[in-house]
C-alpha cells in the first residue's frame, strides 16, 4: 500500500471513530430528541423553561472506600446508588444530565 493512502486510510478510520465518539457523548449529554437531531446534521432550537433545579452530587471519602474496595465492589456501589437516584427521577418526569467528568477550583 503507497504511504498516502495508507494515511488516507488510518485518517478516515479515525475520523468514523472520531464521529461515533461526539454522538456518543450528545446522547449522554443531552436528551434523546436532540441527539437524534444531531445525528441527522439537523439543528437543535434551544428550549426555554419557566423553571429549573440542579442537583449536584458528591461523595464524600469517595476515594478512600474505593481504594479499600475490590473493583467489583466498587461497581456495585456505584450501580446501587445511581439505580436509587433513577428510581427517584424516574418518579418526578424530569431529565438528567450526565457529567462523567466534572472539576471544581477550591
């Protein structure tokens, strides 16, 4: 295989790869219909709401318990208390926003 296509070829991998990776990160980000949007190179209106709350959450010792936690431990935690919060959002018809990576200045 000649060097440019080569390079053609790993570009245009990465690129699918690349695609696939921003539409993952919409869906957890936004809600379904606007995802769906997205992915069909449709544009998004904002939305305005009379009201709004935002909950943010903590937990406190997180990286000691784990440290002293097997992995799987670990995961089972995590499991049960996002199951309880989405039991819980589930009952009040509201949307949740994911934010895996969040980073706060003290």
């Amino acid at each position: 295989m000649l060097p440019l296509a080569k390079n053609i070829g790993l570009l245009s991998r990465w690129f699918v790869h690349e695609k696939k990776m921003v539409l993952i990160r919409a869906s957890l980000v936004a809600c379904r219909s606007v995802a769906d949007s997205l992915k069909l190179g449709s544009n998004v209106m904002p939305e305005l709401y009379k009201d709004a709350s935002v909950y943010f959450s903590d937990i406190v010792s997180f990286t000691t318990l784990a440290s002293e936690s097997t992995p799987m431990e670990v995961v089972d935690f995590l499991n049960d208390l996002w199951t309880v919060f989405d039991d819980i959002i589930n009952k009040f018809n509201v949307y949740k926003v994911r934010a895996y990576r969040c980073f706060v200045s003290r």
